[in-house]
C-alpha cells in the first residue's frame, strides 16, 4: 500500500479520487455537506460565544470567591454547551456515514 502525505491529497484530491467519487454517490455528497453546514455553525458559535467567555473565565483569579454574575456566567456556559454538543454528533455521524458509503 502506498504512503500519500496529507499535503499531496489536500493539494491534488481529484488525483487520488477524492471528489469524483463524492460527486458520483449524491447520498454521500449530501451527508458531507449536511456535516460541513453542523461543523460550520459550531466553529462560528463557538467563535462568537465560547471563546470569548474562556478568555473571559482565565481572568477571574481561582482563589476568589464566586460572585452571582460568574455563577450566572457558569450556568449560561453549561446550558447553551447542551445545544453546541449534538451539532459535534451531527457532524461525526454524517462524515462516518459518507466515509462508510463511499468504501473508504
């Protein structure tokens, strides 16, 4: 079996058959788009919220006590984390499923 770096594949995939076999399956086509639009939305939210509250959340010393504006930061983190997660298995599920169709 021949070894083909990651570089020689990202620059030249119709070379190793990455696209044309995805343009030949639609079923597949359609799962990785489905899981690229999921991965999108959830790098963006992720961007625009999550990164932002991280940063936010490495500034509060850890000895300090908790104040009710962090306990309600904290909360809202959790909740809004229960919504991103399933956005992460849609993505997953979609990309194994084209990968499994396609025979790769």
């Amino acid at each position: 079996m021949e070894c083909i770096a990651a570089s020689v594949v990202v620059d030249h995939p119709t070379r190793y058959g990455g696209i044309p076999s995805t343009v030949l399956d639609p079923r597949a086509c359609g799962l990785l788009l489905i899981g690229l639009a999921s991965y999108l939305v959830m790098r963006v939210w992720s961007g625009l919220f999550f990164i932002r509250e991280m940063l936010a959340f490495q500034k509060i010393p850890p000895d300090s006590a908790p104040s009710p504006e962090l306990s309600a930061r904290v909360a809202r983190w959790t909740y809004w984390t229960w919504f991103r997660e399933p956005l992460d298995a849609i993505s997953l599920q979609c990309f194994l499923v084209a990968l499994y169709w396609l025979g790769l």
